[in-house]
C-alpha cells in the first residue's frame, strides 16, 4: 500500500484549540471574529457536531454578535476523526473585505453614538426601552429588501439595510440596553425573512421592523405573539 500525508498550508499546531466539549465552541468562534482571524482549528474531545452543525454554529454565533463583523461571513468547515469520538474541524473564514477595510469600519460601528436613541434616558422600562430602538429604526434607517444590505453596519453605518441588516441591528442595539433578544431566519410570505424574537417580562414576542414600513403601523409587528404571525410567518 502507497501511503501519502498532507499538510494544510502555514498550518500552526500550537494554534489548535483544544475542549474536551462542543459547549465552549462558540466562544472561540467569536474571537476569530471579532479578531478578524481566517482560520481557527478546534480539537474536541467529545464532539458530536457535523461539519454542517458547526458551519450552521458560525452563523449563529454571528447574529448574537452582530457587531463582530462588518458583512456576514462565509464559512467552510473541515471536519476529521480522531480516536473514539475526538473530532477535529478546521473552519475557515472569510470576510469579503480587506483587513484594513474591515478594522476601519469597525471603529465606525464601535463609535456608534447610542444617544441619537430618543427616549432612552427616559425609558423606564424594557418595554419602552425596546419601542425607542424600534422607532430609532424606523425613522433612520431605508429598507431596501434584495439589496444586499444585510449586516448591523449597514443599518447603523450606512443608513439603509434589508430584513435581516435591520433584524441584526435591533440585536445590537437591543444588547447594548440589557435587552435579551435574538434573529431569526425563516419566512414571511414564502419569501425568505428575518426578524427577531425578545424577551419581556419574561415573555417572548416577536419584532419585525422591515414589517413597519408599509405604513400599517406598529401593532401588527412590534411585540406580538405567536398567534398574530400564524399564517404569514414561518
């Protein structure tokens, strides 16, 4: 038997990650991003993940952080077997821009000035809290579905964005007021969509702020249940 080996190019064992399970993933993930780094390797030592899950752990570990990357990255998962259930993956990362491109918007988006938000120093509640960063939205930020204004930066930066761009800013504006919240990716219409969930008083209601701006006003998309998305919504 011919037996050949082969080496990932400038590939840096020292740099492995090692966890003895998948649960911490996620951090490590998002210091790769928030570093701007292209590759982080990970050895766990129980890992149950596909090479899928992990990818599909990337962009979730993305949209709780939006402000950790400029545009949504794109990301390629190798995955290899070691003894008993020992995994290796290998993920890859690319950001679509230039390092010095990125750093640069970085600081704009880290700059962001959370006073243009108003009603917040009067808010008193979460409820109102989440209904300042809704409005601020609203009022500030062009909604240009298919446009390919996808990410926070887009929305807060550049002042125009798509359902998902809008759904990753209110993530981000949302975490920086104590709010709890999260994206979703699904469908509206059959069409693919993104909105967010958030927390409270320890409910769960849904925000759709690309839902606003067809001039019905914010009742049907601003904290509503479950039920009045049934139908439209998956």
């Amino acid at each position: 038997a011919d037996i050949s080996v082969s080496y990932a190019p400038g590939f840096d064992v020292d740099s492995v990650i090692s966890s003895s399970y998948i649960s911490g993933a996620g951090s490590y993930i998002l210091d790769a991003f928030n570093g701007n780094r292209t590759r982080t390797v990970l050895l766990i030592s129980n890992g149950t993940y596909s090479a899928d899950e992990i990818s599909e752990l990337c962009m979730n570990t993305y949209r709780d952080n939006p402000l950790s990357c400029i545009k949504k990255p794109s990301v390629e998962v190798n995955q290899f077997s070691g003894s008993g259930f020992e995994k290796l993956y290998e993920i890859n990362i690319r950001y679509l821009l230039p390092e010095e491109e990125i750093e640069a918007k970085k600081e704009e988006l880290q700059s962001f000035d959370y006073s243009a938000i108003e009603g917040m120093e009067e808010a008193s509640g979460d409820e109102y809290k989440a209904y300042c960063i809704f409005k601020y939205l609203h009022d500030n930020v062009e909604y240009t579905e298919g446009s390919g204004h996808s990410s926070a930066y887009c929305a807060l930066i550049e002042k125009e964005a798509d359902s998902e761009g809008l759904a990753m800013a209110f993530v981000a504006l949302c975490k920086n007021f104590g709010l709890e919240c999260e994206t979703v990716e699904g469908q509206k219409d059959w069409k693919e969509h993104f909105w967010n969930i958030i927390g409270i008083g320890g409910l769960s209601c849904h925000v759709d702020v690309s839902a606003s701006y067809d001039g019905s006003g914010y009742s049907r998309c601003f904290l509503v249940s479950d039920s009045a998305l049934w139908g439209s919504y998956r």
